[in-house]
C-alpha cells in the first residue's frame, strides 16, 4: 500500500512522532492507521503526545557566540531533574550550536539537527526520557563583539540564566562582568531611549498618586515626580545602574574607564513568565500512575 504525505501527517499529530518514525510506522503496517499507532507505542515514540500538556518550566538555556553574533536558547523540561541529565545537556547544547545561523524559534525547529529537524530531536528526547520539552524561545544579539556569560551553570555554556552582551572595545573581562551585571540586576533597557514607554508611563502613574497622597500642592508634586522619576530611570536602565563591580561607578562609566561601550544585550532566565499550576503530592502520584 503507497504512504500518503497524508498519511504521515496525520499519524504525527495523533503520536506526536517524528516524520521518519511516522513513515516507518505505516510501512511496517501496510498504512493500517491503528497498528501504526500501537506499533509507534511499542517502540515508545508515541509517548510524546502524551506529554505535551505538561508544564515545563525548568530547563536549561545555552549560550552561543561567533565573532560578533550570540545567541541564548531556552529549552525546558518539566523536572529541573531532566535538566541535570547529559542526554538533555547534549541536546540542549547541540540546538543552540545550530541556533547561531538562524533568526527566530520557527526557523530553528525546522533547522537540521543530525539528519532531522530540531522539533523531531525533540520529541524524540521526550519519547525517551519521559518528560515534556519544548524549545520555548531564543535572543540573538550581534556587535562588534559579544561577550556570555552563564549563571548557575549546568555545564559548559548552559544554566539558569544566560546574558549576552554586545559591545565595542576590546576588554572582555569587564563585559563579562557586565554580563554577570545584568544576571543578577535584571535590568529592563540599555538606556532610556530603549526603555518601553508603557513601563515609563506606569511606573510616572504610581509614583504621582502616591505623591498626591501626601496633599502637597501641585507645582511640589510636579518636582517630587521628577526626582523619583529620575531614581527610578536610574534603576531600570543598564547605563545608569550602580555597578555590582564597583557600586561608586554606573555600569556607563565602568565601562567607559575600561575602553568600550555597551551597545545591546539579551538575558534569557528558564521559565521566566511561565505560571506553573501547584498540584498536591497526591494528584501527582495519580498522574504519574496514569501515564
């Protein structure tokens, strides 16, 4: 019986199978759809559907730089457990030495990994170690040099949080330190003309209701908000953060003391804005059992 492209993809959607292992599937059951499934099962690779309704927030992101282009890519597991395992590692780093030529996470799922795309990788390594997985995004930065850095590392070029940092000059070390800066501060722009408007905006609200709690007249309150708005703008901004380094400086001037310039960064911290649900013990052996 001839294996429709049809046919392939509709056994993917309903096992969550690889292309190749989809084929492989109906030409082993002469296209029977149901015994393609089964026998998918009995190899273990359909098991991916059944995970993809999990939340997987842990995970590792990985860093990568050539010459003045870096990229951070994120690629979650359920269990921070996973994330310690070499299999997930070598995947987790594999993705993102591919990820250096491309622009965005389409483009990287449907890039060649060993053969297959890097979505199949994936649900082939959750048919494996049992968990959901998901590529969930990726930053990329370019200058004339990028500098990395990598908190809570897991292994080489991945853990917790990666920072990227773009920069001119030639002094690695302290835009590695920037870089550590940026881990640890978590700041929201390089500088205010970077800064998103609507933060600005928010951040003036809050700060002027509170003021006009303290029923000073308006010309007062117009001076205490732009003095706080000031502190504020200073807290925010990259250029204008007390150093961690050297906290008498601003990142600004340690790196102008140093011969270069910050021109961008990108920080990526795992599952960051991921809401994960809190089940009891009890709901989570059941679960568990029912996989």
């Amino acid at each position: 019986m001839a294996i429709t492209a049809a046919d392939v993809k509709k056994l993917r959607e309903a096992t969550g199978a690889g292309m190749m292992d989809a084929k492989k599937a109906l030409t082993e059951t002469d296209g029977d759809m149901d015994a393609a499934i089964d026998w998918l099962r009995t190899k273990g690779l359909a098991k991916a559907a059944k995970k993809a309704d999990r939340t997987a927030a842990e995970g590792l992101v990985a860093v990568k730089v050539e010459g003045g282009r870096g990229v951070a890519v994120e690629v979650n597991s359920e269990t921070d457990f996973v994330a310690k395992n070499e299999e997930f590692q070598k995947l987790v780093s594999d993705i993102a030495n591919v990820a250096i030529g491309v622009d965005d996470v389409a483009a990287l799922n449907e890039t060649d990994l060993g053969g297959k795309h890097v979505k199949e990788r994936l649900t082939d390594a959750i048919a494996k170690i049992g968990e959901n997985m998901t590529l969930r995004r990726m930053e990329t930065l370019t200058g004339e040099n990028v500098a990395a850095y990598v908190h809570n590392a897991a292994a080489e070029g991945m853990g917790k949080i990666g920072v990227l940092v773009a920069y001119t000059g030639s002094d690695e070390t302290v835009a590695r330190q920037i870089a550590m800066h940026i881990a640890a501060v978590k700041p929201a722009a390089l500088n205010e003309a970077e800064l998103d408007s609507s933060i600005v905006e928010k951040e003036k609200h809050v700060q002027m209701e509170i003021a006009r709690e303290s029923g000073k007249p308006e010309q007062v309150i117009e001076k205490m908000i732009e003095g706080r708005m000031k502190k504020f703008l200073s807290e925010v901004t990259l250029v204008n953060q007390a150093f961690v380094v050297d906290p008498d400086k601003t990142v600004a001037e340690a790196a102008k003391d140093a011969g270069i310039e910050i021109t961008g960064f990108a920080r990526v911290e795992v599952g960051e804005g991921i809401t994960v649900e809190k089940e009891d013990f009890a709901a989570e052996v059941k679960k568990a059992a029912a996989t």
